[in-house]
C-alpha cells in the first residue's frame, strides 16, 4: 500500500476512553460531530475524517491503514451506518486494539437485507424523489469533479430524510461530500461481501459488540443482526421504537439511545484515555 498523508482526527473531552466515532458514508466526514460533543461530556472522543477519492483507489483496507496509524493502541469504536461496517473490519483486521464495538445503523452484508433496505427506501420515497434520485444519479455520472460533490450532497440530504423517522434537524456538518470516494470503497465493500471475506472474517472479533438500531430505519437491522451473530455470537441487540437511521437526532429516542450508549461505554473502557490538549 503506497504511503499517503495520515488523515485528520479530531479529538473531544478529556474523560476515560478513548472512544472512536467512525463515520458513515462512505464520502460524508464530519457528520457525527453533534454526537462526539455529547459524548464528549463523559468520554475522551476520536473522530477520524476518512480518506477522500482522488489520490488512489480507496478500499476498505486503505480506510483500515489509516485507522491503524491514526488511532491510539486501544480503542472502543462506536460506528454509525457504513461505519459500523468499517469499525467490524478494522476489529477483524486488529482484534488486539479493540475493547468493544458498538455499531449504530449498521448496514447490510447479504443480498436480502439489500434488497429490503431498497424496498424501504422506494416506498418512502415514492415516485417524484424517486424520479429525482434517478436524475441526480445520472447527472453525477455525467458530472465534473468540481459538480459532482453538490449532486452528491443533494443524493444525501434525500437519503437521510427518507431514513428518518422524527428527528430534530441539524446543521449539516458534513466537511466535504465525496462521490469518488464513496464509489470506490462501497465498490470494495461489496467485493468483500460476494467473495465471501466478510461477514466472515468477524469471527476473529472476540470482544463485546453492542448493535444500536431504530425500528423506524429502514435498514433492516434484526436481519442484519442475524447474519453478524453467526459469526459473533457475543453479539447483543438493541432496538428503538419511533426511532430512524441516526438515533441521537430522533426526538422520541435520543435520550434512550444516549443513556443506552453511555451505559455500555463506561462499563467497557477499561483503560484511561489520553488527555487532550
């Protein structure tokens, strides 16, 4: 693998940890800072900003290097979405830096679970952002790279409303909206699936793994929770009523999620985190 600038970590709180918030997308860094600052107030926190398309190919083995050589020795890692899925490989791929794993919105790893997400997805957006969708795909195919990141943005913000459930609406804090980069690792990510490295690879997982869903997301979370704990039987689940895709915007579930999530956290950091200057 060729040598590359580390990426961008920001950093949060000074309390035990340190615990590692990994970002979904792929090709969204910057989104999950509403929930480092919250966590932030009980725990020292790590946001690693992944790596953008452009220089080289990017792989999820590309992401997993640069977390390796970014993040402290021993981490707890708390992934949301396509995330969840990045902090399960960086854990197969390091299990001795690794204390626990808590993935929120985790996405899918067969074709079923995909097929249902999609299905949810169609139905929520019904035929006029369906169409919409269509078009911005198009147009990001045709786009120039100084275009395709706002067609991509608008593909997001479209994506996350129908993932929604009741959520209390943010500012958007995406630092830049990558297309390439979300192309080429999702590209990766499902290599790794139809050649069968993963899920099974989770096997060498052996710490304790939380998975945090709504019932309202559609990704189909008890499905996706099957398919892990054959390979995890440490497996635990935990669902949300009246709850979408990022549970600490919802209004009927964030403070459930939070107290859930804190719970969890403070039972399994067993080392101090590294102050933060």
């Amino acid at each position: 693998m060729s040598a590359a600038q580390p990426i961008e970590v920001r950093t949060y709180g000074e309390g035990p940890g340190p615990v590692v918030l990994v970002h979904g997308g792929p090709g969204a860094p910057g989104y999950l800072a509403p929930l480092a600052r919250r966590l932030a107030q009980h725990f020292s926190v790590f946001e690693p900003l992944q790596r953008a398309g452009g220089a080289e190919p990017l792989s999820v083995a590309r992401h997993v290097a640069d977390m390796a050589e970014a993040l402290p020795a021993k981490v707890v890692l708390v992934g949301h979405s396509w995330g969840a899925m990045l902090a399960l490989s960086f854990a197969a791929a390091h299990p001795e830096r690794v204390m626990g794993l808590v993935l929120v919105g985790c996405g899918t790893y067969d074709p079923d679970s995909r097929a249902a997400y999609q299905a949810a997805m169609a139905e929520r957006l019904g035929d006029e952002l369906l169409l919409r969708v269509a078009e911005l795909q198009a147009d990001l195919d045709a786009a120039a790279d100084d275009e395709a990141a706002q067609v991509f943005a608008e593909l997001g913000w479209i994506a996350s409303a129908a993932q929604r459930h009741d959520a209390v609406l943010s500012e958007d804090e995406v630092v830049a909206y990558d297309p390439r980069g979300y192309q080429e690792t999702w590209r990766d990510v499902l290599r790794l699936q139809v050649e069968g490295i993963e899920p099974a690879a989770f096997e060498r997982i052996r710490v304790p793994v939380l998975m945090l869903h709504g019932a309202e997301d559609p990704h189909p979370g008890r499905a996706t929770f099957e398919v892990l704990r054959r390979h995890m039987p440490q497996l635990v689940y935990e669902e949300f009523s009246a709850c979408g895709h990022e549970p600490w915007l919802e209004r009927h579930a964030a403070e459930a999620f939070f107290a859930s999530l804190v719970s969890w956290l403070g039972e399994h950091l067993t080392v101090p985190g590294p102050s933060v200057d």
